[in-house]
C-alpha cells in the first residue's frame, strides 16, 4: 500500500491511497459472498450458484460495487496506522479502481489546524468572590426544620408562616369569570419566598371562605422581541395551616444533617462550609469560563465548518437522550438553534487549546496516564494495565490535555478579584448620579 498526505489548507488535508489488487483480496472475496447470497440464476438453486459463475457473469459488477466500500475501510486502516485525526466525516473525492490490478483512491478530511496562538498569558482576569452571608444559613436551616414541620388548622391568615388551599378562577381583563379554567384545591406555601409577592400581600387577614384577586405578568421572547402577557386570577380560600417548626434537640439535629452534626451550631458551620465550598467553585468556574473567552477572543478565527457541524450534532443528540431520560418534550430545531454558538466556541476553544499545548511542549505522557490508573486501580480494583487499554481507547489522555493546559493558564494570568455585591451597588449609585 503507498499513501501520501497532501495539505490543502491548514485545517484540511487529502490522502491519496494506491493498493495492489492481491492486498484487497479477502475484501473482494467477502464481496462474492455477500453477493452469493442474494443471487437467484435460473437452474440453480438461490445462493448456492459457484463463485466462479458468479465471476463470470457479473465479476466486474460487484468489484466495482464493493470498490467504495473497500476503500472506506481502507481509509480508516491508514487513520490508524498514520496517526491522521480527521475531526468530521472524511469526503471520498476520487476513485480508480482496475480489477485484476490496483485500487487507487483519494479521501478529503478536516483536521484541527495548529494556530499562531497569542496573548493568553500576562492576563488580569476578574473573579467574583462571594461571600455567605448568615441570612443565606439561616434560611437553609429554616428549609431543614420546615421539612419536619407540623400543620395546625387556623381560621385567619395572619402571618406568612401558612400554608394555603385554595381554588383558582382565571378571570378576563374586566374580571369576568373565564369558563373552564377553575383550578381546585391548589396548595401555596405563604413562607416560601418565590411566591408572588401580590398572593402574599393579598391573602393577609383573610378568611376561610375569603377571596382575594391577583395577577401576574408573563413576560418571554420571541426572537429579540420581548412579549408581555397579563393573567389576572380570583382565590377563595378552602384551607389555612399554620406551619409549626419543631423543638431543636440533638436527636433532630442529628437526623436533619445527615449524622454529621450534633449541636445547632454544629449544624450552621456545617452550612457554611458547604456554601463556601459551593461559592469557591462557582467563582473558578466563572474566572475559568471568563480566562478561555477571552483567549479564544484573542485569537479570533475561523474553525473548520465540519468540525462544527459534529459538534452540534453530538450536542443535539445528548439532549435528545436527556429528554428521553427525563421525560421532557424535545425539539431538534430548537436544540439547534440553542447550541449553534456553543458548538462554534467549542469548536475554537478545542483548537486554540491544542495550539497553546504543542506551542508550550505541553505533552500527556504514559507516566500521566499510569498515576491516574494506578490511583484508580487502588479504589476500583481494576488492574492498571486495563484501566491504561481503556483510558487509550476512550481518548482519555485528550481530557487530561486539557487539564494541563487549564493548569497552565491559571498559572500565567493573573487573578483580579471583587465583591459582586459592592460593585452592584456601586453600578446602581452611579445610575442614580
């Protein structure tokens, strides 16, 4: 077999494959046998007629045939035993194929072009640092202690610790009553903070039997129009409970926190730990996003439209699977739409990081793979020579690539930190000057 890789543009290549026709032998043979299969000639029962026949009568047929499939095949062969990385399907542009003699073919493919990659290091890139605030603990205590709370019946609502069932009229603008859109025995929980605030207000000093009026507004885009829609309702009220926490003890405190604390202040550095855990990722996930936008920003460019064309669809086929997971309603022209931008950036964001890689010697070594194997072989089991087999064969070394390189740029750009909360405040004072 003889091959040569010709480089059109930096991000695609064509090869061209030359085979002698004894090194696509067995390719051709299970051609006539596929072929013998579904062949009926008259005298001869179906898919017993000899090769030889077969050769006689529609040799060159089925070799001409079986010719685009072999060289599919064959292009794959050398993707492996070259080291190409075609990154979105491979074109077929030419084949020549002389039975008895030779196949000779040429297949155009997109690959990742290694840019001249610049200013991505010497950075000042801001991270929000967020702080928990005791309100925020408190209200995740209230949440715990609410999920073993009592209801006590009461006649009047007079505070918002209640609980609500109610029947819902949709009314028309003139309040109207709209026929067939009562709504019975709906539950509103008053303490619960994402409850319209004109419920909250309304329901105050109210009666079983009561009824009270309130509204929304709907507010969505279609496109860059934005559309606002007002739905106005009539409440009576059925049922009020009151909720009634309960007493805190050791025994309670040990059930709500999952028997990692004993004491209620126990409990609250528990909570805060867990914001502040919580906080600190989202801060690096925001800085982390914020550093790559703007190194791909500088590097503007634009990626090979096949290999953003594979990205997409890999990103509509894993919503499709979630939708089927969770039940929800998918639409493809949506998903679409939704994931275009997200496919192109990926796509930039995969080139501009291999390019900094291999202008920085950054290199995943079988050493790299071998820690990572060896510490995972300590809590699976598994032994490290198979973990290595599938690490190579799921392409795991190109994520921890990307680790490298994200560690290396955190290392490079500096980090500028502030306080999102008093630049908010800040931003409204100005507004107000």
């Amino acid at each position: 077999m003889e091959t040569k890789v010709n480089e059109i543009t930096a991000r695609e290549h064509e090869i061209e494959v030359t085979l002698q026709y004894d090194e696509i032998q067995n390719e051709i043979a299970d051609a006539y046998k596929e072929e013998r299969k579904k062949l009926s000639i008259p005298g001869v029962r179906k898919g017993k007629a000899p090769v030889a026949m077969i050769k006689k009568m529609y040799g060159d047929a089925i070799e001409y045939q079986a010719s685009e499939k072999i060289a599919n095949g064959k292009f794959w062969d050398v993707v492996e035993s070259e080291g190409l990385k075609p990154i979105s399907t491979p074109q077929l542009t030419d084949i020549d194929f002389q039975p008895g003699e030779k196949l000779f073919f040429k297949v155009k493919y997109e690959v990742k072009p290694i840019l001249e990659v610049k200013d991505y290091t010497g950075l000042e890139i801001e991270k929000p640092i967020f702080k928990v605030r005791d309100e925020d603990v408190q209200a995740e205590i209230d949440t715990l202690l609410k999920s073993k709370a009592t209801y006590e019946e009461v006649e009047k609502v007079d505070d918002k610790n209640i609980k609500l069932t109610v029947d819902l009229q949709k009314l028309d603008d003139d309040g109207n009553i709209v026929e067939g859109t009562k709504s019975e025995n709906m539950v509103i929980d008053l303490s619960d903070e994402r409850v319209n605030h004109e419920i909250r207000v309304s329901a105050m000093d109210k009666k079983l039997g009561d009824k009270f009026n309130f509204s929304f507004t709907d507010e969505h885009k279609h496109g860059e129009e934005v559309h606002k829609e007002v739905y106005n309702y009539e409440c009576e009220i059925k049922k009020a409970e009151k909720v009634v926490l309960p007493e805190i003890t050791e025994e309670l405190v040990l059930e709500i926190s999952q028997k990692k604390s004993k004491t209620l202040d126990d409990l609250k550095s528990q909570l805060k730990e867990n914001y502040t855990n919580y906080y600190d990722q989202q801060a690096d996930r925001v800085y982390t996003n914020s550093l790559l936008n703007k190194i791909v920003e500088n590097n503007e460019f634009e990626p090979p439209k096949g290999y953003v064309q594979t990205l997409l669809k890999r990103f509509i086929e894993m919503e499709k699977e979630n939708s089927k997971k969770y039940k929800t309603p998918f639409n493809e022209k949506e998903a679409e739409t939704q994931f275009a931008v997200r496919a192109e950036w990926n796509a930039k964001w995969e080139i501009v990081m291999d390019s900094i890689a291999a202008k920085e010697g950054i290199v995943v070594e079988d050493d790299d793979l071998k820690k990572l194997a060896e510490n995972e072989a300590k809590q699976t089991g598994i032994s490290v020579d198979k973990l290595i087999k599938f690490y190579k064969d799921s392409k795991k070394d190109e994520g921890l690539l990307e680790e490298k390189v994200l560690e290396f740029l955190k290392d490079k750009n500096k980090v500028v930190e502030f306080d999102p909360e008093e630049r908010q405040k800040q931003e409204a004072e100005g507004k107000k000057k």
